[in-house]
C-alpha cells in the first residue's frame, strides 16, 4: 500500500479527525506498556516478567471477551459520547498508575483500562464505514488501522528511550494522559453521522463468517501460523525485556527503553523497505522469511542466556531485539494486503475482526509463558518454549501456504450449484460442468478453496 493511495484517504476530514484520535490514543496505549514495564520492576524486581505477563494476559483476555460484545451493540450506542468518555476513564487510570504500590492494583487499573480500549476499537470501526461510504475508501481505511497499530508498537518505545534520557519513567504517564486528551478532543471535533441500519449483520455472524473463509483459505490458514510466530518473539521482547536489562546485563530504565528502540528501529527499517519488495515478490517469500527471522532472533536470545558475562552482550542484545522487530515487520506489513485479497468486499470488515480476534488468541498462549514460565524457569527455559511455539506456527505456515498460490484461478463449477447469472463468462466443458477463471477467494459460490486434483482437471 503506497502512501498516494492514503492520502485521497484523509482527505475527508472526519476521517482524519478520527484516525488522528485513533492513533492518539494507541501512542498513548503504546507509552503505558513501556512505563508499566518499568513500574513493574520497581515493585516486583526479578519477578517483574510474571507481573507483566500477567498484566498483558488480563489484556489480551479482555480484548476477545470485551471487543465482540461491544461491537455487537456499538449501533445502538451515543458513539461520539461514548468514545469520548472511553477516552476519560482511560486518561484518568493513566494518571493514577504512578501512584500504585501494590501489585494488584497494577492489575485492576490494566482491567479497566483494557477494558475502555477493548470497547473504543470496535467502536471506533463500526462508525468508519458511516463516514467513509466508499467501498474502496473504507478498506483502505481498515488498512491504515492496520499499519497504525504496526507503527505504534515501533514508535512508541523510541518515544518512551529520547523521554526517559530527560524524565524518570513516572512522567510517561502524564504523556500518555495527554494523548488520550488529544484523542478526546478531537473526537468531540468530529461529525459522526447515526449509525447506518442495515449494517453488516451482527458481530457474531460476521466473526463465524470470517473464521470460516480464515479456515477455507490456504494462505489464511498460513496466516495463522505466523500470528503465533509473532507472538511468541512479541511476548519475550513485551514481557522479558525489562528483567533482561536489569538483572542480567545490570542496565537502567533507559537501557530498557534502548532495547525496545532497537526492536522498534528494526521494524522501522523494514516496514519503510517492503512495499517496493512485496510488488515484485509477493508476500509469502517475505513473511516467511519474516517468519525465519523470529525464530533465528529467539535462537540467538537462547544461545546469549548461557553465554557469561560481557559488555559484548549489550551489543549482541541490541542486534537480536533489533533482529526480532525486522522480523515482525516483514509479518505484520504485508498482513492487510493478504486479507483484502482473500475476501470480497462486503466480507473483508468480518475477515479484519476474525484476524483480530486470532492474533488476540495466539498472544494469549505466549504472554503467560513468557511471563511465568521465567519467573518459575529463567530466560533460557522460557525462550526455549517460545522457540517451540514459533517453529510450530512456522511450520504450520510453510505447509499450509502453497507456494504457488495465484490470485486468478481457473475452476469448475457444476451445473445447478452456482447462480447461472455467475457464469456468464464461463464455457462449457461437459454436460455437468463449467469452467471460468477470476481472481479466487472463499463466498457464497465459492465455499471451499479447490482441491490441486479439481485444479488440474479445469486446466
Ligand atoms: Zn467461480
């Protein structure tokens, strides 16, 4: 996706108005995870990873239990007043978090915060097809979202590492207030139009419908392989990095925030080189590689959890978590382009939530065991599980995802199960069937991707 096909995009301003909210709001979401890492450590100490783990696995529960039943019944919600109060209650726990001195307490303020994210996002979605009527607009649209959340998670620990050279980390909440003010205000700026009827189905038949072409869909079912492959390089770099830094290599808060740079500078890298790339390779060359890289960087983070002492570590450590986010980046970029290739129109708002909710799933296997695990068993035996997790999605993914897999597929239908009006271009090859090529994805006509065997038969 080239930046001259976003900018027609914001070029309605109701739409940059609620992007720039949106965004807003994840930097301010993205600035928090950094800070909470570092507030963790001070009240918990070597056993800040368990706290963390537990934090984002709170998270990542509240996300697929509280973002389907919002979206289920954001229609009937005051959307702008209820985006705006989100954003109320999420600045306000921001601003208390300094002030938490029990554990627990880290974990009720997560809740609740997670819980107002959870509700904006479906929310924040379901009014962007209001305000973007085009068809074409609005995909987009879901793209941009897509790249925002990627860009968040890079930019956001730069942020937080050039902060914290000046301010101790306490002051990040305060950014973070301000971020969710911006995000408010200009949400009250914004002309939301009353939910259009008729919309889409409910959220529970569109998730079915989009786990159902997820399932049917050769190279989704690759996808899904890779969303564990991110996170299980994700959850050592989310949950690990602070203890790592602290306790192992002796560094400061700005040391933490150093290695989180680095991930996020090597996504940079990537993401900025891989448009022109995809063009001439396609996307499954590069998210596999994507794929190999992970598993590589949490080999590397293996083989320097045994290794001795040495300043050396500070440079390998760099060059690993560095490794990790160019890995991430060749995944997550791509990913949008992979969805909106796999669906019609009218489907791909459901096949964007089913992603949602999978990837949701696969970080919460990993953030528990990057979070307990090394309380209980050290970095080595952790990274070794995660290690595990990710040659698994990997494999998955290689197998699943055909190598040659064409967006034009020539196929059969039988006569008497496809709409005729469907056929229009098609030929008749015998007395039961016809044969048309178009570009292939998974509909009310096309159930089921075609066997390579009922391939060969329509060539
Ligand atoms: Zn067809």
């Amino acid at each position: 996706m080239s930046t001259s096909q976003f900018t027609s995009l914001f070029q309605h301003r109701d739409y940059l108005r609620l992007f720039t909210a949106q965004v807003s709001a994840l930097f301010g979401t993205g600035l928090t995870t950094v800070a909470l890492g570092l507030l963790a450590y001070e009240l918990a100490g070597a056993a800040a990873g368990a706290v963390l783990g537990t934090a984002l696995t709170i998270k990542m529960l509240v996300y697929v239990t509280v973002a389907p039943v919002v979206a289920a019944f954001a229609h009937r919600l005051p959307r702008r007043p209820f985006l705006v109060a989100l954003n109320a209650v999420r600045g306000a726990i921001v601003l208390g978090l300094p002030f938490i001195d029990q554990i627990w307490q880290i974990y009720l303020l997560i809740a609740i915060l997670q819980t107002a994210s959870a509700a904006f996002t479906p929310t924040y979605q379901a009014i962007i097809p209001d305000i973007l009527p085009d068809e074409r607009d609005y995909t987009r649209a879901l793209s941009a979202a897509q790249l925002a959340a990627t860009m968040e998670t890079l930019l956001s620990p730069m942020l937080a590492a050039a902060a914290l050279t000046l301010i101790s980390f306490h002051w990040l909440f305060v950014g973070t207030a301000i971020g969710f003010a911006v995000s408010a205000a200009l949400v009250l700026a914004t002309r939301i139009p009353g939910p259009a009827t008729g919309a889409a189905g409910s959220f529970r038949e569109r998730i079915t419908v989009g786990l159902r072409i997820f399932a049917a869909t050769p190279r989704l079912r690759g996808l899904l392989g890779l969303n564990l492959v991110v996170a299980a390089a994700g959850s050592m770099i989310m949950v690990n990095t602070v203890n790592y830094v602290r306790d192992t290599l002796g560094g400061t808060q700005s040391g933490v925030a150093m290695l989180l740079a680095a991930n996020g500078f090597g996504t940079l890298l990537v993401a900025m080189a891989l448009p022109r790339l995809l063009d001439r390779t396609g996307a499954r060359p590069v998210m596999l590689t994507g794929a190999a890289t992970l598993v590589l960087g949490l080999g590397a983070a293996i083989a320097l959890s045994t290794a001795g002492a040495g300043d050396w570590r500070w440079s390998a450590a760099l060059t690993i978590w560095l490794l990790i986010g160019a890995g991430t980046a060749a995944i997550l970029t791509p990913t949008g382009q992979l969805l909106r290739r796999s669906a019609r129109p009218a489907d791909r708002p459901a096949l964007f939530a089913a992603q949602f909710s999978l990837s949701h799933l696969a970080w919460l296997i990993s953030y528990p065991v990057a979070g307990w695990l090394t309380a209980a068993a050290g970095f080595t035996l952790t990274w070794i599980t995660l290690i595990g997790l990710a040659g698994a999605g990997f494999a998955v993914a290689q197998r699943m995802w055909p190598r040659r897999d064409p967006e034009q597929l020539t196929h059969l239908h039988a006569v008497g199960t496809i709409d005729p009006a469907r056929l229009r271009d098609a030929e008749r090859v015998d007395a039961t069937h016809y044969r048309h090529t178009h570009p292939y994805v998974i509909d009310v006509d096309h159930p089921r991707w075609p066997t390579a065997r009922q391939l060969a038969a329509a060539a």
